[in-house]
C-alpha cells in the first residue's frame, strides 16, 4: 500500500447528518439554497448548514453528490456532511461519490442511503497532499462542464423570456394595436394541449434485460430530468444489446419527452420536459414512467411546447392534482388537459420556433461536449482514489 493512503472507515474520514424539513409553503424568498437529493430545487431566507457543504440524497437519487460554495439548507430527502475530519471539502465530493456509485440498498420500492451504514463503509484515504492534488485534477473537468452548463442556462433562458414577453405577459409584436378580450388578446383561444398534441406511455423494459455493464442502449427515466426541464445524462440506466427491443419505443435526437413519475417529496421535476439528446453512439429508448410528446396533425412545434411545459401556471396545473403518497404521479390525461392561450394564426408561434430551434440545437452540442468530458472524469475517478494513478 502506498505511504499516503490509509485503510479506515467512511465515518473515520467524514460525518454525515440527515437534512431537514422544509414544507415548500414555509419558504421564504431569498437567496439561500434548497437542497434535495435532486440538487437545489429553490431559494429561501434561512441556512440550516454553512459553506462549503456536500450533500447527496437518501432514497432515489442515490450516487449524486452535490458541492456547494455558499451557505445552504439540506432538505430531509438528503444527507450532508457535518464534520470534514480534516478532509478538503472539494475533495470529499469526489470522494463520497466514488464510495456511493455501487452503493447497493436493502429498500425494494424505492433506495435509500442509511448514514450509520454509509459511516461502517470500508475505504482508502489519501494525506492531504494527495487529496489537494486528486482535486486539482478532477475540478479541471468540473469546470469546463460548468462553463457549459452555464452557456446553456443562458441560451435556454433566452428562448424562455421571448415565451414569456410573448405569451405570458403577452408584449408580442403589435400587442399595442390589440385589445383584451377576457383575458386574452383578440384573436386568440383557449386551447387544450390535448388539441395539439399526445403523450404516450413508455414500454415495460424488463429488468432481466438491464446491464450493469455500459451498452449503446440507454433507458430514459424521470431521474433523467433536471429540476425546471432538461435533460439530465449523469447516471444511465443501460439496457443489454441482447435485450427485447419493439421498434416505436426507440427515441430520436430531440424527441420531447415528459416525466410522469417524481420521486422527491416536493415533486422536483413532475411533469418537466427534457429533449432526447443526440450522443454518439447512443439509442435512447423509451421507458415506462416517460411520456413521449407527440404532434396530432402537421403543426408540432416542440420548443414552444417546451416551454409551455416549463410554465408555472402548467406545473400548478400537474402538480396540483399528483397521485401517489413519497412516489407521485402524473398522467397523459392530465398533461393533456391544461389550456394555454394561443393565438388562431401559427405565424407567431413559428417566428418563436425560428427564435428557440437553433439555441436549443446549441444546447445539444453543449450536452454532448460535456458528456465527453463527464465521461473522461469518471474514468479517472476511480482510478485516482484508489491509487492507481499517482499525482
């Protein structure tokens, strides 16, 4: 064993503490993050932990580690750590994912992380030295991927104030020589989506045929969806080459998916839209739990509809009436039902799809650029924390 490692036990290195409660009707504006096991789901005026701080979740999201630079407040969904021992904070995400990504629970319907067995968890630690040095490297990576991330954020957020100038506020072009007609400018309708478009459900992939060894096949899951729309590639449920695969349940490059299923208890990413990324060497298929937007006559214009199941005034409409007790639910039916404003002419709504398609076609290239680099950060970090690769 090299000299700057040590055998000992997770609790030996550091000290997790289960976050807490947080009911969203008790949150104040501020500037605060909300953590979950899905990341930060909102803002409010009080911290519970202080700067740095790392945070992973207890059930659902299980592997994900989150670093935060700023004081927060852990929700109950999630652990964080309390006590360092001495460990650098940047270093101890890396760390405690390496430890979570085979992290195997004992709870069938839905995982979950106990920190008193997490605690017990065997490990090598490197000195200081080592880590400072481990961390140098693998933030490398981090940071070009947040650079990215960042670039999206800013493309998507464009396209969503031109939804919102237009179709929210309703400052579209000659909206001065307009007038209101309950609520709505002249010449335009309520309209259920259900007029537009479909969603249909997903297919029952067996769970005999998932690999734990990484194919070109990848099943798309409502863990697969960032909190506010996206789509999020961090962890991939892979499906064997060998498996059963009916032809329709095979996604395309920007397809517009939606989530049905929410594990979280404030219902993070219900009823969310993401679009199916185009990666190298990828099929995406389409799994049980993910709806599958699609156009019911010749007008489909999928990044208004992005949009539009961006809104909050649509997230109220789902939310509102999701089933289920920890695991909620959504349905096609309830999608369907929600009525947005429209105007009777397609011409606005495509001069918004000429304005959103090539930033979105941006994004793509973003998420791609970055699952390259996820994917050279992860090889290397196994490696790194177990001393194969000396730095």
């Amino acid at each position: 064993m090299k000299k700057h490692w040590r055998d000992c036990r997770l609790g030996d290195v550091l000290t997790l503490k289960r976050g807490h409660d947080l009911p969203g009707e008790t949150r104040i504006e501020g500037d605060v993050p909300v953590v979950s096991s899905s990341g930060i789901t909102g803002f409010h005026n009080e911290a519970k932990a202080q700067a740095p701080g790392v945070v992973t979740g207890r059930y659902g999201t299980i592997g994900e580690v989150y670093y935060l630079d700023q004081d927060y407040w852990p929700l109950n969904t999630s652990l964080y750590v309390i006590d360092f021992k001495g460990t650098r904070p940047r270093f101890a995400a890396y760390f405690l994912r390496n430890v979570l990504k085979d992290y195997q629970s004992d709870k069938a319907a839905v995982p979950g992380v106990d920190r008193n067995v997490l605690h017990e968890i065997k490990v090598r630690a490197p000195d200081p030295t080592t880590q400072e040095r481990i961390e140098a490297t693998l933030t490398a990576y981090d940071d070009m991927m947040e650079n990215n991330r960042r670039r999206m954020a800013l493309l998507e957020e464009s396209a969503r104030l031109l939804y919102r100038e237009w179709f929210v506020h309703l400052r579209f072009p000659g909206h001065e020589h307009t007038c209101l007609i309950n609520g709505l400018p002249q010449g335009w309708e309520r309209v259920e989506l259900n007029n537009i478009i479909n969603v249909t459900h997903g297919y029952a992939f067996q769970g005999a045929d998932f690999s734990e060894e990484t194919t070109s096949r990848v099943l798309t899951t409502p863990g697969n969806f960032r909190i506010g729309g996206g789509i999020k590639l961090g962890k991939p449920k892979f499906y064997s080459e060998a498996g059963p695969l009916p032809p329709d349940y095979i996604l395309a490059p920007m397809d517009l998916i939606v989530t049905m299923t929410d594990l979280s208890k404030d219902s993070d990413t219900l009823g969310y839209p993401a679009f199916v990324a185009k990666l190298p060497d990828v099929t995406f298929l389409h799994n049980q739990r993910v709806g599958k937007v699609v156009p019911r006559g010749d007008f489909f214009p999928k990044h208004f509809l992005y949009c539009v199941l961006c809104d909050e005034r649509y997230r109220h409409h789902v939310v509102g009436a999701a089933t289920g007790g920890v695991i909620k639910h959504t349905s096609p039916k309830r999608i369907l039902s929600y009525e947005a404003g429209l105007p009777r002419k397609r011409q606005l709504i495509e001069d918004f799809e000429s304005f959103a398609a090539p930033l979105f076609a941006q994004i793509n290239i973003l998420v791609e650029s970055n699952e390259k680099l996820r994917a050279a950060r992860d090889m290397l970090l196994p490696r790194l924390m177990n001393g194969e690769i000396e730095v």
